[in-house]
C-alpha cells in the first residue's frame, strides 16, 4: 500500500500513514518536493513494490495524479483522493480509504490459487 501526497494536505497523509501503521497496514508515503518535471525514476522506484495505493491531494481535479498517468507508469491499483479547497480532506477519510483497498487487497491474495509445482 501507498500513498501519496503533496501540498497542505501532505500532513494528512502523514496522519493517515501513522494511523494506518498503528493498526498493523504496510503502508508507504511520498511527498515530492518537486512536481515538475516529473522524476520518473523515483516514481518507478517507488511504485516497483505497490499493489494499491492513493494519490491524495487538495484538488477537486486531481491534477497531480493526471500528471503523474502521463508520464509515469502508474500500477492499476492507483487511485486519486481529490476534493475541491473548500472541502478539507480528513485524516479519517484517507484512512478509511487506506482500510477499504487493503481489505479488497487481501481478499484478492486469498482467491489467487498457489501455483502447482510438478
């Protein structure tokens, strides 16, 4: 699991990673210093050990997650937590967020069938 976050609300997200590691989620965080241009290395870096994840910012169009599917190759469990400024995002809200998709996460693992050796 993964987050990431810029801005203001980065601090959201460093609430919503420590809450979600007190309740025992592998969870990781960036937040660039830099928006562009885009570092695709370090994205590619980050992204290398991420099955689902969040892009949280305070932006009711999600701009930071556009830009980052256009240059980057961003993993299918990647998803965008965006509202407009006059709607502050929560700690709560990215939390349970972060809950819903580790829970969807581990019920895939336990679908996926071990492979067959021999």
């Amino acid at each position: 699991m993964a987050l990431i976050s810029w801005g203001s609300v980065a601090g959201v997200a460093m609430e919503a990673l420590r809450l979600a590691r007190a309740e025992g989620i592998k969870i990781k965080l960036l937040v660039p210093k830099l928006l562009y241009p885009v570092s695709e290395h370090m994205y590619q870096d980050f992204f290398a050990s991420v099955k689902r994840g969040l892009v949280v910012e305070q932006s009711h169009q999600g701009q930071l997650y556009r830009v980052l599917r256009m240059y980057v190759n961003v993993p299918e469990g990647i998803e965008s937590l965006a509202k407009s400024g006059s709607n502050p995002i929560l700690a709560r809200e990215v939390l349970q967020r972060i809950r819903e998709m580790a829970l969807a996460l581990q019920r895939k693992l336990q679908r996926e069938p071990e492979p067959q050796l021999g």
